[in-house]
C-alpha cells in the first residue's frame, strides 16, 4: 500500500475552540427557545408566591417563611432550568446531528460541554431574576459580601452538577419524552428535603430519607450562609454530594457519548 492510498488524519481543533463554538450554539437555541427559558423562572416564582402567601401565614404567622423558603426556591430554580438540557441533548441525539459532529476533528466532550456550560448561564440568570422577585416580596438576607460569595459559589457548583447529570440522562433516554419523565424524577427531591418545611415536623421514616438525600445539606447550606441559621456539617456533605455527582455524570456522559455516537 502506498502512502497516497492512506487516508489523511485530520488535527484536531485545539485549545477550547470547539468548546466555545458549542457554548455559542447552544445559547443560540436558548435564545430561540424563550419558552423554556420564561418557564424555568416563572415556576419557581410562582412556586414562591403560592407558599408565602397562601401557606406562610399558617407555617409562620410572624410572616418571616419567606426567609425560609427562598434558599429552596433557588435550588428548585436551578432544576427547572437544567432540566432543559436533558431535552436539549436528547433532540441532538434524535436528529442524528451528533453523527455529522463525529466526523469532525473535535473532542467529544465539546458538544456536552455546551450545552451544559449554556445551561449554567442560563440559570444563573434565571436565580437571579428569582432571588430579585424574593427580595421584591420581602426576603431578607443577613449575609455579608463573603458569604453572598460563598452562597453564589454553591449555587453555581450544583447547576453545575445538575446539569451534567441532565445531560447524561439526555443521552441515556431514547427520545425527549423520555429524558422529561426521567428528569422528573430529580426534580421531586426538594420536595423530600428541608426546602418548604422543616426536617423535624416530618414523619420518622420520611426524616431519614430527607436527611441523607444529596439536595438537604445544598439547601441548608445556603440558607446558612444567606440567613446565618446554624448550618453544622452540611457544608461538608454539601460540596461532597456535587462532587461525587458531578464526578458520576461526567463519567457516564462521556461513556454515553462514546457508546452512542459510535466514539471508540
């Protein structure tokens, strides 16, 4: 065989050029997708509304609830918001444009990468728009410039995290449909956890299940930092659980990515 009848490698695209360019495809179709985007912020909101003034007189006749419930709200925000990416990918992988990427001199991960980096933007734009509507109806944050950072700082590590895992499940679910009923499923947890009502005014079996589920030490977390309520351990367990999630949606995307789109 001669040298000429050997097909020509092509270099792959270096530094996070393919990165970006998926970044910026991705948004693109954020942009175009208002619907998901005014959805993800308007559910929490409502969601918000509805327990601070429908439920918080009889869950906190001081009227103060709404300093209770908005750190859930805002980790609920963030599920709403990721969520969407497990659609997004999911649509991907139907119209069979992951195949023609596979062609092209780029690292598999640069696809995920966007959406998942796109879905970060757009939901911390979504928490803030929620975290303003909170303060509009009386939140009243006692945190300090560090800890609004420190609060910001987690925040951003679990959309982070969620949004991987969505995009897993984008992968792994064999039609849109499917990856919004698995999604489900991750968006039920704050209702199990400290989010709308304390820990302790649960039943005993119920307790057990809240208190060593990844989303209640998330929560009280950043309510500790944004309220100065005592927070123990839950830091710690906090970025533990974003961790360990974030180290087992990446691993399985990437092996998701490689089975489906041929990669090997």
């Amino acid at each position: 065989m001669t040298t000429a009848s050997l097909p020509a490698l092509r270099p792959r695209i270096s530094g996070f050029t393919a990165e970006s360019v998926f970044v910026k495809r991705s948004l693109t179709h954020s942009l175009r997708d208002g619907e998901s985007l005014l959805m993800a912020i308007m559910l929490p909101v409502m969601l918000m509304v509805l327990f601070v003034f429908v439920f918080g007189g009889a869950m906190d006749p001081s009227g103060s609830y709404v300093n209770y419930v908005v750190p859930g709200v805002i980790v609920l925000c963030a599920g709403f918001g990721a969520s969407s990416t497990a659609v997004y990918v999911a649509n991907d992988m139907k119209a069979g444009i992951i195949d023609r990427f596979r062609t092209m001199p780029l690292r598999a991960s640069a696809v995920l990468t966007g959406h998942v980096v796109a879905s970060l933007i757009r939901n911390l734009v979504a928490t803030a728009v929620v975290i303003g509507v909170a303060l509009a109806i009386g939140f009243r944050p006692t945190a300090n410039v560090g800890e609004w950072i420190a609060a910001a700082g987690l925040i951003a590590l679990y959309i982070l995290t969620i949004t991987y895992l969505f995009a897993a499940i984008g992968l792994a679910a064999g039609t849109p449909e499917a990856a919004t009923g698995y999604g489900f499923i991750i968006l039920f947890l704050p209702y199990l956890s400290s989010a709308f009502v304390p820990v302790s005014t649960m039943p005993t079996w119920l307790q057990w299940i809240s208190e060593n589920q990844p989303i209640t030490p998330i929560i009280e977390t950043i309510r500790g930092l944004l309220m100065g309520t005592e927070m123990g351990d839950a830091p710690w367990w906090a970025l533990g659980w974003c961790a360990a999630i974030l180290a087992f949606a990446f691993a399985w995307g990437a092996w998701l990515f490689r089975r489906k789109a041929g990669r090997r």
